[in-house]
C-alpha cells in the first residue's frame, strides 16, 4: 500500500480533527510503574514534549521542578526520575545522568528512551538504534520504543516504516502528539496537506505553541504563497522557540518584504544574538537604516567591519548606502569588496556605475571594462559618451590628429554645459617593446573635465604603438571654444 493511502486510512482511524486530550484514554494507557499514582506511559510521553517545548522557550526550570516534586512524592516511580534528569539541558552531562538511570533502573526501557531522543537531538542516528536495542532489552512491552523507532525512520527517510510505527503508537495513545505530528510530516511529503493540516491542528489545540506542528504549518503557507498565513505562523514560531535562528531570519526578511523594517530590525537583532555572521550584520544595518535606528546601523557596520566581510556583503552595505543617498559610503564599500575580490564582476560593475554616474568617466569605465558581459551596456554607454574608438594607425603623428578629432568632438559636447571650458591637456604614453601602452599620465591639465581626459585617456591607452621601439610619447591637446 502506497504512504498516501496509508495516511488516509491512519487519519481515519485516528480522528485528525479531534482535538488531542491531554491524557489519553484510560483503556489506551499501559500498566503504570510500580507504586499508586505512578507516571503512565502516556504521560510519560506527554511529559517528553512538553519538557521538549520549555527547553525551546527556556523555561526548563519549571519543568525540572515539577518532576523533582513528583519523584519525591513517589519514590518508586522510576519514571519520574528519569523526567527529572531529562528537564535539564541536554548536554553530556545529563546524557551522563540519564545512562546512570539506565543502569540503575535496568528494568526500564524509560531511561533508553530518554537518551535515544538526545541523541536524536543531537543527530547521532547510529546510536540511536543502540539505545533501542538496549530499551528492547530493559522492557520489551514498552511502546515508546515504538515512538522512537517511527521518529527514527522517518529521519532515515523511511516513510512506511514510520508510519507503521506512529500508527502503533496512535493505536495506543490516540492523543500522542510525536505521533501526529510525525505523520503530518509525513502527509505533506506525499502530497497530502488537508491531512497534515488535520494533524497540526489537532496538536496545537492542546499545545498552541508547539514548534514542530506549527513549522509543518509554515511550510504549507510558503507553498501556498500566503506571505501574511506564513509571519504570522512564524511570529508564533519564533514566540514557542526562540533560539530558532532560521525561523527568525525567514521571519526578519517577510517582515522587510512587507514594509515593517523595525520588525525586521528586532528579528535580526534576536538572530545576531545567536550566531553572529557578515550577512546577519549587513542585514541588521540595512533594517535599522530602513527604521531610522542610526545608532543599531553605526555599530552594525562598526561590528562588520572587525569580520572582514566578503565582497557580497560590501555589496549590499553599498546598496543600503546608496538608498540612504551617501555616495561616499557606497564608494567605501564598494572599493572594499573589489579589494576583497579582485575578479567579482557584480563588484566591480556597481562601482563603475556609481563612479561614471559621478562623472569619474575615467576611472569608472576601468571597472565597467573589469565586469566584464554584466556591465555592457554601461560600458557601452559611457564609451559613446567619451567618443572612444580603437585606433587602427601605429604611427604617432597621425595617433595625434585621429585622437585629437574624437577629443575635440567630446569638447564641443562638455561646452553645452560648461561654455567657458577651455586649457590644455598633456598625455604621456610609456609604451613597451610589443607596442602597447603600459603607463599613461596626465602631466599637464588645464582643462579640468573628466570626460576630456578620459577621451584622451583611453583612446590613448588602447592604441597600438611602433613595435620593438619602447619609450614615451607625448601627446598635447589645446582647446578653446572659438577654435
């Protein structure tokens, strides 16, 4: 039978849109342990998740309370104790106390179980399969063997067999919430979201801030591109696990999609706060620019700039400087990622277009040259402007006179907006034994215009010169508006 017509059968079975009771029916629960009043196995299990939902929110505390009380008032029930070990963060050491339990108690599975959904946690599959055998052992009638076999499965990608377990997990704790909620991942992942949603719902009516329930959510709003159904989901994610560090950046950039840049800003300030990184740091900056927070900006970029970003990150502090209209920011940027990467072509194609766009044609069109196919047309644009045109002729004195014309026509072009440019301009060109220009230098410039002296520049620079005859050449242009 296929895992689609499975879950149908499963959802059937199990009443998805019945909401989950906090216990679960008493024929559904097995034998409690030794003494009255002792945790039953779906408690005990109920217990797990919601030990599980307090460590994402930090509230372990409260719950490592609760089962130090409850081991206290009855000291022969073994599973209290082992949910109070597993109300502690799970690090080695109470994975030292837990495999204590285990020894101690070694007639429970209770305490191999624990362990097994650590080393879940920490996704160490091969000894989960260890634990098991060794829960096997302990107890061999213990269902919740059978929880962390279908958990197990479905991380190893073995769909039926997970589900198989989590319907033998159901059959025996019909409110179960692992199990639903395994199988709602499982339901989405053949395809069949009224199920997965039947399931997740189903969970979050008795425990509304469930983290995994509300995340298969999330992922049927994205895929429905319901941008409002999926941050709202996700504010409640971020609310039920706050060290979710992906959710709060797939939140921070739903909320600057929409417009709320401060919402944006506190959640990359939260995201910041867990791990630190370039691209975090840019985006903070940007989002506080956005918000007019100028202080989180100044020492974002401040914070930045100790990391020794990238040149995408330079990039976009270049983009947010532009946006804010600092020119001069976005210069600094954008010349600190073309230092970080010689050969990006994005890199260099921004700073071509802001230097050419501020008149700088000369140095502008060098890194629109450097971007290569992704600034064409810019360089295109800026070479008409300039009136460049490879030169055909080596001989020196007719360089002088072909280059002097196109000079002469961009002249005429600056005198619309400047009618009373006028001086002169001396090029020298260093040239080598193959006959190219390795240095050209203004030596003398009276005319002050930038897209003069790159017309002289760079036609200069692309001509061809006597082979095997290295030296220098001097090239002078007189202009005035009468000539």
């Amino acid at each position: 039978m296929k895992v689609a017509s499975l879950l149908a059968v499963t959802l059937f079975a199990a009443g998805a849109a019945t909401p989950i009771p906090v216990r679960a029916a008493p024929e559904q629960e097995a034998a409690p342990a030794a003494g009255a009043g002792a945790v039953t196995l779906a408690e005990v299990s109920r217990a797990f998740t919601e030990i599980e939902d307090a460590e994402r929110r930090g509230q372990l505390p409260d719950q490592r309370a609760r089962w130090l009380a409850a081991a206290a008032a009855n000291r022969k029930d073994a599973r209290a104790r082992v949910l109070a070990a597993y109300a502690l963060p799970h690090n080695e050491e109470t994975w030292a106390e837990l495999k204590y339990l285990a020894g101690k108690l070694n007639d429970s599975a209770i305490p191999w179980v624990a362990i097994s959904r650590i080393y879940l946690e920490w996704g160490v599959l091969d000894q989960v399969d260890r634990a098991v055998q060794a829960a096997r052992m302990a107890e061999r009638d213990d269902w919740l063997v059978l929880l962390t076999e279908a958990m197990l499965a479905e991380r190893r990608g073995q769909a039926e067999v997970a589900l198989a377990r989590y319907q033998e997990v159901l059959a025996r704790d019909g409110g179960n919430v692992d199990a639903r909620v395994g199988l709602a991942r499982l339901a989405q992942a053949a395809g069949d979201q009224v199920a997965a949603r039947l399931q997740c719902d189903a969970v979050l009516v008795s425990l509304p801030a469930h983290a995994p329930a509300l995340l298969v959510l999330v992922a049927q709003a994205e895929a429905r591109g319901d941008v409002p159904g999926t941050t709202g989901l996700l504010k409640r994610v971020v609310q039920a696990s706050p060290s979710d560090r992906a959710a709060r950046v797939k939140l921070a950039r739903l909320l600057r999609q929409q417009g709320d840049a401060a919402g944006a800003r506190d959640q990359w300030r939260a995201a910041l706060s867990l791990q630190e990184d370039a691209e975090t740091l840019v985006a903070l900056a940007e989002a506080a620019r956005v918000a007019g927070d100028t202080a989180t900006e100044r020492r974002s970029l401040e914070r930045l700039a100790t990391l020794d970003p990238g040149s995408a990150e330079w990039r976009r502090i270049a983009e947010s400087r532009i946006q804010a209209r600092d020119e001069a920011g976005a210069e600094r940027a954008l010349r600190q990622a073309v230092a970080r990467d010689g050969k990006d072509p994005l890199s260099h194609a921004a700073l071509g277009r802001l230097l050419a766009g501020s008149g700088r044609i000369e140095e502008g069109l060098e890194h629109l040259r450097a971007a290569g196919d992704v600034a064409s047309a810019d360089r295109e644009a800026v070479e008409k402007r300039i009136n460049y045109q490879k030169q055909a002729t080596t001989d020196v004195a007719a360089l002088q006179r072909a280059v002097g014309k196109l000079i002469d026509k961009t002249y005429r072009s600056r005198l619309k907006v400047q009618p009373r440019l006028s001086g002169k301009l001396t090029i020298r060109v260093t040239t080598d034994a193959s006959g190219r220009a390795a240095l050209v230098e203004a030596i003398e410039d009276t005319i002050h215009d930038d897209d003069v002296r790159a017309c002289a520049y760079w036609n200069l620079k692309d001509a061809a010169y006597p082979a095997q005859k290295p030296g220098r050449s001097s090239f002078s242009f007189t202009l005035r508006p009468g000539r």
